[in-house]
C-alpha cells in the first residue's frame, strides 16, 4: 500500500507561516484547531491552509521540507501565491470536524 506524505504551509490572519509535513492532512488540520498541538502553530493561531504539495516518498517530502524552512519569507510567499494568489483556506469545505 502506498502511502501520501504532504508538505504543507499554514498562515494566521497576520500571514505568519508554518512549514510542517504530515501523512494525514485533514487529521493534522484537526489538531490544529483543536490546540491538541500546543507549539508554534498553537501559540500564534496559525490554522489556515495556505499551500500543499504531496509525494509518495517519506525522503522527498523530508526534503522539500527543509528546502522551503531554509527559504527566504520573499520566495514562501512566491510560491503560496502561485498556487493561492488570493491566500484562501483551501480546505474549506474538506470534512475537518471541530467542536466549538
């Protein structure tokens, strides 16, 4: 069985990013709205998907994640708005339970 590994950016309101990776997206929004991870993302309301990227290779997403945290703030933004040039939640409307 071949697995989906996703590398992914996160922003708040005031555009701070979060560069994580994950083999389950939807799960790892969840936690992060629900605070269940309590680090940087958690400590600066960083919740909306801004840009993604998948691979079925652990090593390559590895890679390219550590690629865009070693990137200057000019070119992170670069790429979001290639993908989402008006910096939209794209996951709005995926099935991301979270109790009010």
């Amino acid at each position: 069985m071949r697995r989906t590994f996703y590398v992914y950016i996160l922003d708040n309101r005031n555009r701070r990013l979060f560069i994580g990776i994950t083999n389950n997206l939807v799960r790892r929004l969840f936690e992060y709205r629900t605070g269940i991870n309590k680090g940087f993302a958690h400590r600066y309301n960083i919740q909306r998907l801004v840009y993604w990227e998948s691979t079925n290779d652990p090593g390559t997403a590895i890679a390219r994640e550590k690629q865009l945290k070693g990137w200057r703030r000019e070119k992170k933004i670069h790429l979001i708005e290639s993908m989402n040039p008006d910096w939209e939640d794209l996951s709005i409307g995926w099935e991301i339970k979270v109790e009010q």
